[in-house]
C-alpha cells in the first residue's frame, strides 16, 4: 500500500483538458440527474405512503415496482426536458 491518500490526491488531467467541474458534458449530465432526482420525489411524494397506485395495498414486490417505474420515468422526463430546470442549473454554472 501506498502512502497516497486516493481522495486527498488531486486527479491528474492531460495539458489544455478541461477539468472535470468545467466539463460542458458532466455539467449536463449533473444537472439532468439531478431534475431526475427531483421529479422522482415529486412522484413519491404525489404517490403518498399509506396505499399503492392500484388500489391493492402495500406489498413489498409492488412498492419495489412502482420505486423502479418513478425513478426511470423521472429519468425519461427529466432527459426530455421535464421541469427546465437542468437548463436552468447548466445556463448558470457554463464556464465564462
């Protein structure tokens, strides 16, 4: 083992590449994950705790489903341009 702390360490980037916070790609990539996180929450949140969408109670393998099914369609809006808001998120933190 190394004396190296690996989080400590800074990350070694090639010369003239931009750094990963800077990244125009990455800045997306964030800010779309983090609408989809967003929407998922609203859904959980419209959803409620107490029964299931389908009427039929709380069963473990259903609450699991309908968990998989909000966080992919949050996904699939939030890519399709959901709330704005990762366009907002990625107009203001564009390198200048």
């Amino acid at each position: 083992m190394t004396g190296i702390d690996p989080v400590a360490a800074p990350m070694a980037s090639p010369a003239g590449a931009p750094r990963a916070k800077d990244d125009p790609a990455a800045i997306e990539k964030a800010a779309h994950q983090f609408e989809a996180l967003l929407i998922g929450q609203l859904l959980r949140a419209a959803r409620g705790g107490s029964d299931s969408w389908l009427g039929a109670g709380e069963d473990p393998t259903a609450a699991s489903a309908m968990e998989l099914a909000e966080e992919q369609f949050a996904g699939a809006l939030s890519a399709q341009g959901g709330l704005g808001l990762a366009s907002l998120i990625v107009s203001g933190l564009k390198p200048r």
